[in-house]
C-alpha cells in the first residue's frame, strides 16, 4: 500500500536544478513492487541524479516517472500494463 506524500501540484526541492517538478509523490516501503497508474511504453530509464534509479513511461497523453527505485528493472521500448512496474 502507497501513501500519498506530496500533493498534485509544483512540489519544491531546494538544491535541485530545476528546484521544482510537477506532480504527486508516494511513499512505499523498501522492496514492494511500484504499480504502473497507466499503460505505457518506457522511454527511458536508468540512474539519474535526484532521482536514483527510475523509469519514465510514455503513456501517450503525458508521462510518469518512477523515482527511487532499487533498480531501474526495465529497458527503453518496454510496455507496461496498469499495475506491472
């Protein structure tokens, strides 16, 4: 189960460049598997900076990064389905 750690909306990250991002954070504890909020094909993942390990989905209207993850786990040109990340 997630819980909702930071609201829709500009959250900001001091010492960050660009400081601030657009959109909802969840906290989940350590090693439970991350569910996909929509269908998708990854279009990129990897370590970065400020994010760790992370995938970004391609969902066709938009897009959603996944941050903070043990390990990126999937390869650009990847679907994912609601719930498999």
């Amino acid at each position: 189960m997630s819980a909702l750690s930071d609201y829709w909306g500009v959250t900001v990250h001091r010492g960050f460049n660009p400081p601030e991002h657009y959109g909802s954070d969840r906290a989940i504890a350590g090693g439970t598997p991350v569910p996909s909020l929509s269908v998708g094909t990854v279009f990129a993942s990897g370590y970065q900076s400020g994010h760790g390990n992370y995938v970004s989905v391609d969902t066709g209207d938009g897009y959603w990064t996944y941050s903070h993850l043990q390990s990126p786990g999937l390869a650009a040109g990847t679907t994912v389905q609601v719930g498999s990340i």
